[in-house]
C-alpha cells in the first residue's frame, strides 16, 4: 500500500514546482490523476476483451492509441506545457470518438458508443465542475461527440472490419458498464478530495486576509514608527508563515534620499539596526525603489544584486523586495527572505504589496503626526515665550482673553544710564549683542524669582510680581531679583574696567500697587499691564541713582522686615510731585548665610515659605467661593 501511495503521489505531482501557483497545483494534479486512470481503465479493457473474445486487434489497438493519448497528458505536464496539456486533453476523445464512428459505420451499436463514451464523459464533466464555463463545454463536446457518430458514419470509410456482434454482445456491454461506474467513482472520490484541498485553501487565504485586516487595524492605534515596525513583523511573520519567512527587513530612506537605513524585524524586539548603505541599482533594494515594483527572486545564489548575494552567503534563497510606498511617495522597501528556492506564489506577492502599502500609510502617517506635533510643540514653545502660561492656555481654549484687575503686584523698571553715547561707539551687532546678552541674564533672574516678564523697550526691561498668579511674596521676589540683577551687573563692569572697555551702569526702579492686565493684538500677541502702578514704578527706577535699587514707599512696607533699607526722603518726581523713595541693599543680617550678602539661610526661606502658605489658604478661600 505504501509502495501504491507513493507512486500515486509522484504521478499526481508530474509537473509541479515549488513556484506553481496554487490554482493551477490543483488543475494540474487533476490531469495527471484523470489521465492516468483512463488510461489504465481503457487498457483494462484492451485486456479483458483480448482474453474473453476473439476480436478484430486493430479495434483494440485503438484502444491501447487512446490510453498513450491520456498518458501523455501527463508527460506534457512535467515539460510545462500546460496549456497545450489540458487543451490534449480535451480535444483527443472527440477525435477517438469519430474514428470509431467511422469504424462502425455499418450499423448502430448502442453499446459501443456506451463504452466510448463512458471513457471520455467523466473526466471532461469534472474539469467542468470546478469550473463552470469549461463544465459547459465539456458537457457540449460529449454531446457533438455522441451526434458524430452517427453523422460521420457515411462520411469516414470504414478503415477495420469489425464483427459487430462481438462488439455488441452482453459481455461487451457488461464490461462497459462496469468501465462506466468504476471510473465515475474513482472520478467522484478525485473531485471530492480536491473540493477539500480547495476548501483548505480558501480557510487558508482568508486566514492570511483575516491578519492582514488585523495587522492594519492594530497600527492604526500605534502611536510610534517603532511600534508600527514591530507590528509589522509580528503579522508578517504570520502571513507568510506556510513559506517560512524567516528574514524580515525593511530598508528606509533617509532625509537626504540617497541613502537607506537597513533594520532586521524581530516581533516584540521591533527594528534592529543593521547600518546604512548608498542607494545604487546594484542592490535589490536600490532597484525596487528606483522602478517602483515588486522584485521577486527565486534563487538569490545566481542574483547579480549586491544584497542578494549577501544573504545568499547566509543560506537564503528566495526574497521578495517590494517599495513601501504610499500616496506617490516611496519611503524605503519590505523584504523577505527564506531558505527554500522558488518558494513564494503569485499570491504570496499580491499579499506582500499589500502588506507594504498599509506598513508604509502607517509609518508615514505617523510621520506626519511626528512632524505636525514638532510644529505645534514649536508654536506652543512660541506662543510661552510670548505669554504667561495661564494666559496661553486661556488664549488657545477661548480665542481672547479678559482682562483681570490685579489688586496687590509690584512691578520692576532697569534702564542704562549713558546708553545712547555708549551705542553710539558699537556696530549694530555688537550693540544687539551686548543687549542680548544682559536681557537674557535678567530672564532667567526673573524666571527663578517668579516674575513675569513683559517687555523690553530700547535698553529699558520691565518684569512684575504677582501676575498672572497672584502670590503674597511679589514685593520680596522683586527685591531679590534686583539685588541679582546688580550684582551681575557689578560683576560685568568689573570684566569690562580690566579689559579698558566701555561699561553700562543700571538704574532699578519698584513699585507696589493695583493693576489692570490683559492681551493686546490680533496678529502680534502682547501680555501688558496698565495703571498708575507702572507709571510710578518707572519714576522710581528715573529717579534712581546708578548701581542702586529705588523703591517706593510702598514697596518698603511690604518688604522692611526682610531688607535692610535707606530712607532718601520726599524726592520730586516728574508728574508725580513729592514721592517717599528708600534705597534697598540687601536682606537683613539675620537671614544670609554669606558674607557678600547675596545667600538667605535657612530661617528666611522658612518665613518665606510661611508667606506662601498663607497665599495659598486665600487663593483655596476665593476657589471654594
């Protein structure tokens, strides 16, 4: 039985090679097996009617001409010739058929065109089975085959004398019955393993269909390229299981478009960097990209490509290449290899660009997401340097912002004294230079201090305390941070006496008081304050003295427990009559920690923390209200 198997097997895949495309495996092994069971059936007959009746030889050499025909289908299969196979195949019995019309042209014998007919109806009707149109053709190729028997009778002359009653006799007529029934059973057993074979395929297909769907609806949801890359290695893996894909890859062009960038996928591991390489039309990978199509290569051990024969050296044989590409725009290569030779169908490749165009929507979507999340990253930068934070967002969420009435800010004021003369002497570069470098100081002072910047005019800044969010320590963070900004001062006029250079002087100004703040423009955003506040805050920093802080005597209530301060007196100021000023020069005694009176210690950042405390339990009051 075994010895029987295999040989049934070997006759049934006569003409198969590992790159056969399915649809045509099935077709294929049909022919040979029909073929080769009318041909065994006809010489059984052949042989029967030899040993049970004395007939004319050349009849049943007829016969043994119609088995060679059927045979040789099968020969014709394993040279390729396909085509030419199953047309043989069909056109030889209606042949046969009118020379034995022609052979019994003296009579009708029913049994005879039972016999002859029984040989050729069965494997034309199941061709026709898996196939509607050609079951048709079949079934109208039996029939003009039965009517020409009678119609060429008159026409073919009579080429063997048959006695017609050996023809027509019960055993005869016996023996083709039994022809009939057996090779309809054996036929009906092919047709039914076959529709199972087909069955398979198709649950097969759709499974590969069914994790295609999936695999795209999974990247759908990737939030990285890195997480799309390792989807696609995970599904491509199932997909192209059955032909043991063992090497996935994908190679991805870089910015500058003459180079590509080659990863191995793992599964869970994603892309593995493999290095980069010149995009040339030596590699399989340039090629692909550069004709815009699938490559598909059956034995990588005779490819003139470069990367081939790389792989080659590693022991795989077959490799699809195919550009991932998508809305006109090709982005890199999928490529898969494996160890057999000719292994992936036409249906493999149809999947594979498939599963190329969703990997590359996927990646250069995300791209795009990347690129369009850089852009708002940088306009949301933009717009925070611009506007406090509070305001930004209140900008983005409602188009406008209302202007808030603050009750209790201070706000501070530096100017360059001589900066018009010392400007004078500078080329544009170096006197934007120069400013930068300052105003950029004072930024970060104010930003580690919690004041809010809100704008510079010629060589004036000018910071405030208490805004956006209002706080209970505005007035003692502005003395801070002008005691920071003198000092840095200082420490450049030094540098610049001991280069012999020119030097600008500070003059500070701060004032406590209410203030009205809000946007102003359309195009061009400004956060600014207005009110009495900021006018006498820039008096106090014009009515200063150089290397000195001015405050008012506002600001000194707020902050004479902390600071040691000068009183000057009333001292006129412009629009503004007589005005109490004080001079501030550091925190008291009892809350630094260095000698250069710059450090507070430990039991000032307690009260300070104390202060803020405070603030919070009023902002939680005014919240529950």
């Amino acid at each position: 039985m075994t010895i029987f198997k295999t040989f049934w097997q070997a006759i049934s895949n006569v003409g198969i090679f590992p790159a056969t495309e399915t649809y045509l495996r099935r077709k294929i092994i049909l022919t040979n097996q029909l073929a080769f069971t009318v041909s065994l059936a006809v010489v059984t007959a052949w042989i029967t009617l030899t040993l049970g009746l004395n007939a004319n030889s050349m009849f049943f050499g007829m016969l043994i001409t119609a088995a060679i025909v059927y045979s040789s289908t099968i020969l014709f299969n394993a040279l390729r010739w396909y085509t030419f196979s199953r047309i043989w195949f069909n056109v030889t019995p209606l042949v046969i058929l009118i020379l034995g019309a022609g052979m019994i042209s003296d009579g009708q014998v029913v049994s005879f065109k039972i016999s002859m007919l029984s040989v050729v109806i069965v494997p034309l009707i199941l061709f026709g089975i898996e196939e509607r149109i050609k079951m048709l053709a079949g079934v109208a190729l039996v029939v003009f085959a039965y009517l020409s028997m009678d119609f060429f009778a008159p026409i073919i002359p009579n080429l063997i004398v048959i006695d017609l009653g050996v023809i027509d006799s019960p055993i005869s007529v016996g023996i083709s019955g039994v022809l009939s029934i057996v090779l309809l059973v054996i036929s009906f057993t092919y047709f039914q393993e076959i529709a199972h074979e087909a069955e398979q395929l198709l649950k097969y297909e759709n499974h590969r269909m069914s994790v295609l769907n999936d695999m795209s609806q999974h990247m759908g949801l990737a939030p990285t390229e890195e997480e799309v890359l390792k989807i696609t290695a995970r599904y491509t893996a199932k997909i192209f299981r059955a032909v043991r894909a063992v090497r996935l890859g994908v190679d991805l062009l870089t910015e500058s478009g003459d180079r590509v960038e080659t990863f191995a996928l793992a599964g869970d591991d994603g892309h593995i960097p493999l290095g980069s390489q010149w995009l040339t039309s030596e590699t399989v990978v340039g090629r692909a990209i550069n004709e815009q199509r699938l490559i598909v290569t059956d034995d990588a051990r005779t490819s003139q490509f470069v990367d081939l024969q790389t792989i080659s050296a590693m022991g795989f044989r077959s490799a699809m290449n195919t550009p991932l590409s998508t809305g006109g725009k090709t982005i890199g290569t999928l490529n898969i290899a494996t160890k057999n030779v000719a292994a992936y169908t036409e249906r493999d490749q149809k999947l594979v660009v498939q599963t190329a165009s969703i990997v590359a929507a996927n990646i250069q979507n995300r791209r795009f997401v990347s690129q369009l999340e850089q852009l708002l990253q940088q306009s949301e930068d933009l717009l925070l340097n611009i506007l406090p934070v509070t305001i930004a967002k209140e900008l983005k969420e409602r188009g406008k912002v209302t202007p808030v009435y603050f009750e209790n800010t201070t706000v501070l004021f530096t100017d360059f004294k001589g900066f018009t003369k010392i400007a004078e002497k500078l080329t544009p570069n170096q006197l934007v230079k120069e400013l930068d470098t300052c105003f950029s100081h004072f930024d970060k002072i104010a930003e580690r201090f919690n004041l809010e910047k809100l704008k510079t005019i010629g060589d004036s800044y000018m910071c405030a305390g208490g805004l956006p969010i209002t706080n209970s320590t505005h007035a003692i963070d502005a003395c801070l941070a002008a005691l920071e900004i003198q000092a840095f001062m200082d420490d450049m006029n030094k540098i610049k006496k001991s280069l012999n250079t020119d030097f600008w002087e500070l003059r500070l100004g701060i004032h406590s008081g209410p203030v009205m703040a809000g946007v102003i423009g359309e195009k061009k955003f400004a956060y600014d304050i207005w009110g009495d506040t900021v006018n006498t805050a820039s008096r106090m920093e014009s009515s200063g003295t150089v290397g000195r802080i001015n405050i008012s005597y506002s600001v000194y209530e707020l902050v004479k427990d902390f600071f040691d301060c000068e009183y000057r007196g009333e001292l006129e100021a412009k629009n503004k009559g007589k005005v109490k000023m004080y001079y501030v020069y550091h925190l008291k005694s009892e809350y630094l920690s260095d000698k250069l009176n710059r450090i507070p210690n430990e039991r000032f950042k307690s009260m300070y923390a104390e202060l803020q405390k405070q603030q919070d339990g009023k902002n939680n009051f005014s919240d529950d209200l």
